[in-house]
C-alpha cells in the first residue's frame, strides 16, 4: 500500500469519518458482534472535573456532532484497509459497511454553562454504536466545548470591547481552526479573521493589515497612505518601526486629507502606555474618531487590567491563549457506559466515578440567578429547569442547526445568570453548587454493590 | 445565504483552502495588486524562542503543506463569498479566480532539531503569494512541529520502551488527530490508536479494551475471557473494579486453558505499585510471558520516574498530554517578510528581531555530535552541514514525500548527535550554541540603519 497517498485533506470526508476512531473501539465492537451484544448502551459525556481558575465550561460543539453522526458511515477503501489490519473477520467487516448510527441523542444546549460530573450529551443507541462514535463524540465535543469556554473569558474580561480572533495561524490544524472561530462567536467574541470560518459559518471576518505589508514599502508613510486609500477608515499597525511616529504618520495623513482612517493598532510594547500616549496624539490633533485596537500576547488577564486601569483601546485582537486555550488545551472529559441492557454500569477504578443510568440536570433559579444544580436520573421531576433536551432519535436530528445568533444569546443570558464569584475570572470559592440527587445516589451505591457482589 | 449549510467537513477541500487565510492577508494582497507590488519577497518561519523545558524543536509537516500548496486556490463560492463581502474590487476577485502558488520553498527536513530563530522553511515568491499563504503554512507547520517536538520528549524518557498514542479523543479536532499520528510516529511513538492515521499515514495501529466493555458484561471474568477468545494474545484492561482481583483472573484464565492473554493494562492508582505487584502474580503463576502496559495521565516525567524505578512496564499508552502538548501547546512562531525586491527588510518593533534577507544554517559537527550552529546568508560557505535545501520550485514538489520510517530514522540520528545535556528533559544551561554569522549581523545592521534614516 502506498503509505501516505491517500489524500490527507479529504481523508475526513470521503473515509466518510468511520475510521476517525480508536482502533479498540473496532475490536470491542467485533467482540460484541460475536457475542451478540447489541443490547441498548447508555454513555455519558461529562467533565470529571473543572480546569484550574475555571468556574464552569460553555457546552459547544453540539450542532457540528449531529452532522457528523449522520454521516458517519465506513467506505469501501475503509473496509479494504481494515482487513488489510488481518484482525476482524469477514462477517463483522460486512455489518461495518453497513453501519449508521440510528441512536437517541440527549444534550444541553450550545452555549450553557455546564460543571463537573454533569452530562454534556448523553447517546442511548445499541452498545456497538455508542461504543464506535466514542473517539469522534469526545474529539468534538471536546475541542469546541474547550475553545467556547476560553473565549467567554476573553469576552468576560473586555466587559463590553470588541473581542477579535487572530489566533487561526497558532490553533491546531485546519478543523481546530474552523470550528474554533464558531465556538468563539458562540461565546461572545465578536468577529474572527478566519475567512473561511466566514463562508462556512457566516461568523463576521475582521482584519487589518501586517507587518510586512509596511515593511515591503521603503517608507512607512507611504505604506499606511497606500493601505488607506485601497480601505479607506482601516485599521492600520503603527509599531512596525516606532509606534508613536507610526501615530505621528497617521495624524498627518488623516490631517493632510491623504488618508481616511479608522483605527490604529497597537501589536507591541507596553500596551497601556502607548495607548494613552497614542489617544494623546490623536486627541491633540483632533482625531478622536480615530480608534485605537490592540494585540500581541493578549489573554484574559491581561485584558482585564487594561480594561481595568480604563485604557483607551476600543477592540482587543486575541490569538495564541484563546486560540489554544493555552493554560487548559484539553478537559478531564469522559465519555463513560452508564448503563446496558437495562443495568446500570460503573466502574469502581479509584478517582474515576460514573454515576449510572440515564440522568437530568436540573438548574434552580432564585429571582432570576442560578442557585444550584441537581444531577438526578432521567425519569425524576424535580424543581428547576431541566438541561438535557432530546436532539436526535433514530440516527437523525430533531432540529435544524440553531442560528450562532441565537446560541450567543442564549450563552450570554445564561452565563449573566451565574452567580457574580462564579462569572469571575478567578476560581470562586465555594464554587457553584452541584448536587446529586437522592435517588440517584441510592441508584449508584446499589450498582456499586451488585457489582461487588458479583465479582 | 445559509450560514451553516455549507459543509464543514468538506470545508477544507471543496474550498480548495484559498479561504483559510486571515482577512488581512487578502486585504493586504488587494493592496499590493492595486499598487502592481508584486516583486520578489522572502519570508522566513521561525520560532522566536523555546517553550519553557525545551531545548529544542523537531521540524515537522513539510510534507503535507507541499501538497497543501500544490492544491491552494479559491473555488467558485470562494470568490462569491468575497464579493459578498464588499471589500474586494472585480480585478482582483478575478486574479484570485487564476491564483496557483508559483514559488520556491527551501526547508529544512523533517526530524531535524532546530532552535530558536533559526528558520524551518524560507518562502521566495512573488510577495501577493508570499502573504497570502501565511496563515496556512503557519497553521500547518506549528501544528506539527508542537506535536512532534512533545512526542520526543515522551519517546526520550521511554528509553526504548515503546510508546503509543491514544491521544485522539482530547486532541484538537479531525486534522489535528490525524496528523498527530504522523508526527508522533516521525519523533519515535510506535503506534497510534487511531486507525484513520493507519489508513492514511500507514502508521502502525494499536489498542487494547475499554472500561466500557468489562461494565457491559456482567462478570468481568467472563469479559475478559470473551475478549481473549475473539483476540488471542491482545492486551485487556484489568482495573475497571479492582486491579489486582483482574490480575488474578487473567492468571486464573490462562492458567485454566480458557484463554491466552499478551499483556494486562493498568490504566488508574499508583503505577509503580501496582506494575510491581501485577508482575509479581503474573510471574509467581509462571506467566512471565504476560507483559503490562500502564496508561492515565502520563507524561514524560511520569514516564521518566517510572522508568527510572525499573517499573516492570513494557509499553506506555499515552494520551492527552502529548496529544495537546499540554505544558506548550503552541510556539512562538513568526513569518516574517526579510526581503522585498532585492533589499533586505526588517521590523524595529520591541522584542521582535528579524534576520533579513534569505538565510542557511550551517550545523557544526565534532566526533559525530552537534557541537554549535550558525544562522548566516544564504550565499555564505561556512564549515557544517547546511540544514535548508529547496524542495519546492515553481510550486512543484521537486521530490516524493518521504518515507516516514526515513523520517523516523533521520530524527532519531540528528537528535541522538545533540549534546546530552540538550537531550535532556530539563532545560540545558547553557542551551546548544546558535550564533550569527558576522555577514549576517553586518547585513541586519545595515538595513536597520537604511529604515532609520528613511523614516
């Protein structure tokens, strides 16, 4: 076989996502198959526990799953590489070309702040299935879930400036890239430079311009003049030489009339003072509709104090640390059996509880902020807003893709719903209230001891 | 337009990949089209330093960024979602319709440990193209070069235990994965665990059981022994309840007759401890043959200690933290214009230097080991083996992708010539000697002194 001329980029789309798995995925599946254990499984997609400084995660990544689970099938080249592997028989090798997802899909919607131990989605399909689409549910689901709840910090931070996404050059690969720019939006960062994030999900394009368009000119002035009359009221990147004699250049073309402009952006140094120095200039010379972006190294933290020592930048760009969420890149994410053929499942290994069975989440709200969290099994009614909604049955969606519109909305009012320590961008202590519900608790320690029994 | 029903898994290949850019590229590209700059440009990747704790980078995903530029255009619904945009003028809309990267690359190859500001590839083009790929070479090389850089660490603190990758769940979407697979494999992982990176890469696949599986089963005695019997010899997972009691049973299975088993996965507690006691079982009942496997939140520190305590672990299974590169998931890494139009170019910017002009690296070797290197130009003859050489021209590959196993090999020989104190997982005080040539120091000085006085 030739190693690698199976073409890279579209190996995501015509291997039709069937092998984007584990390969134990396949060989539990083929055990199960020769077993006959196609009874119905319940898995659990939770968080086992919250990243440090994190007070909560923004559930993303929901919508671009479904579409994935319809598609997820295996295609001829797929089946002919797998019994190249000599490992699956012939009769298991035919059920996979046959193979759709046909399960029940319970979530959370996009955009909710969820906690620990609660279920992001729960999947109630046969135990092949739900055993097959693990790696791809917990890759997305991930990634998005990981991107959205970095952002809503940036967002947190600029409390009202505009947040952009620089960060498509410093994210991992081309899928990371795309989606991260829809789960940014849904978290509240309001545009992206990512074009392509632009065709595919219509989430606003922003740009201004770079180094090297001012460096490829002998003179800097004339850089900035040339950019402005090809854009007029651009933003233009003053600090390629000196920043303060970049914003000297700006203010005599604006003054001169050669020029219109919009912005200044500031991408080195110290960012606080040559803000305020830059305002300066522009305020003396009368140009105080001329803006002022800043970027370079910018993460929540630092966000907050120029926002906090009230710097007059208007508009943030954002790339590596929201771009990798780089102090917390992946979640202790699980994706656990919960329940099969009608028996709940745990697992006894220290640290790495599963609470069994299909479950609910149910929020209190007191004069309109979230109190309190409730994990109960599914066929309980309790008080508060119940957060898992049936979203697919039968292997199909129930609901057209939600606008990203909508999930923003729908985040932000959620997130101002969060008691003000748990929106803040330090760990709140106590955090955010999570409890299990009785019955649930009782339903857990009886599983736990059949299984003991039965060991 | 439908903002999301354009296919995001197609979303890489349909568009051709012209529209993964940043906006400002495609500003800044009208604007030079506008003025007719298209002269020659050289733009040079580099990492402006090191992560904390690295000593150096392994150079990865040449290959497929050549094919990436090979294949680099905008389709139909590009254009018209440019146009869409009301940014763009006609005559430039057309000249992206015809565009083809047309360039010539010069890189250093795969496998090879580099060092801050020393560049992994120089990009000589036309500067419209120079600029407009940016964000995907960046996109594509960072993401590789991260994973691969990691995945030596662990491969180094193994010491020639194998090391597989079963990272794909909590790494950064579809590409990532996938490409993860090859890099790892390049820096010395044996395995991976995902079997589209199998299909694809050819890279060997590996895996063993799930949790999942022994809760689906009432017993585990009997999970064990139904898995055992579909796969002789694999490898099963014994802590889902209690690890030693799964010890006991896999000793008890093959001891019976009912079942031959390779190895037993630890995948929770303590480790060292419980490796030490499986061990002991296995080998008091004669099963010296039966091998363990230890996996959950390793490192390349866990690994060390483990390895450093003579562990009787045969292979590491490893996933989040190689699989995001957790403690540096991203490089300070720049392209940056160091030539346009014959003259040399740099930034004045603080804390962001740029070598102008094209460049060579010239490695020193001494008794067979790496003893220092020196960034120079690119028409300098200096004593040492010069790391860049062209690989593209015209926008054609000059040569067939290399094997990976050649890459692997490349990699394990160029890294073992490094000084010990540069293999080592601490950082090495002082790091590995990289100096610049005084042509080269000349040059820089000269062209900063032409911008400061043209400014």
């Amino acid at each position: 076989m030739n190693k690698r001329r199976a073409n890279h980029c579209e190996a995501y789309v015509s291997h039709g996502l069937g092998l984007f798995t584990d390969l134990y995925e396949l060989t539990m599946v083929q055990a199960y198959f020769e077993q006959g254990m196609r009874g119905e499984a319940v898995f659990s997609l939770f968080s086992r526990a919250l990243p440090q400084r994190r007070n909560f995660l923004v559930a993303c990544g929901l919508d671009t799953l479904l579409d994935d689970l319809e598609a997820f099938h295996f295609d001829d080249g797929d089946i002919e590489y797998l019994a190249s592997l000599d490992r699956f028989s012939p009769a298991f090798l035919d059920w996979l070309r046959d193979f759709r997802f046909t399960g029940t899909v319970y979530a959370v919607p996009e955009g909710t702040p969820v906690f620990a131990d609660e279920p992001l989605l729960e999947i109630v399909a046969p135990l092949p299935q739900a055993q097959l689409i693990e790696t791809l549910v917990m890759n997305q689901m991930q990634l998005q879930t990981v991107l959205a709840s970095k952002a809503q910090r940036m967002a947190a931070a600029a409390a009202g400036r505009r947040v952009l996404d620089f960060g498509a050059r410093r994210m991992h690969g081309f899928d990371a890239a795309l989606k991260a720019a829809r789960a940014f939006h849904v978290a509240g960062i309001a545009a992206t430079s990512n074009v392509l994030a632009g065709r595919v999900w219509g989430v606003p394009v922003a740009g201004t311009m770079a180094h090297s368009y001012v460096q490829a000119h002998d003179d800097e002035r004339e850089a900035l003049r040339a950019f402005a009359q090809t854009f007029p009221d651009t933003v233009v990147l003053v600090d390629t030489y000196d920043t303060l004699a970049g914003v000297r250049k700006v203010v005599d073309l604006v003054r001169s009339g050669e020029a219109r402009i919009g912005a200044v952006r500031l991408d080195s140094g110290d960012l606080l003072e040559l803000a305020r120095a830059s305002r300066h200039l522009l305020d003396a010379a009368g140009l105080q509709h001329v803006g002022i972006v800043a970027s370079g190294g910018l993460d929540e933290d630092r966000i907050a104090e120029l926002v906090a020592a009230d710097a007059p930048i208007g508009g943030f760009g954002v790339g590596s640390s929201m771009g990798v969420s780089d102090d917390a890149p992946n979640l202790d994410i699980a994706y656990k059996l919960c329940e099969y053929d009608g028996r709940g499942r745990l697992k006894l290994s220290s640290g790495k509880p599963v609470l069994p069975g299909r479950k609910q989440v149910f929020r209190s709200l007191r004069d309109g902020r979230a109190v309190g969290d409730v994990i109960a099994r599914a066929d309980e009614s309790l008080a508060g807003e119940p957060l898992l909604h049936p979203v697919m049955r039968d292997g199909r969606r129930l609901h057209t893709p939600a606008d990203l519109d909508a999930l923003r909305t729908h985040a932000q009012e959620s997130i101002a719903r969060l008691p003000d320590a748990v929106q803040a961008l330090e760990a709140a202590e106590p955090g955010y209230p999570v409890s299990v519900s009785a019955a649930l608790r009782e339903h857990q320690q009886q599983v736990a001891e059949r299984i003991r029994a039965g060991q």
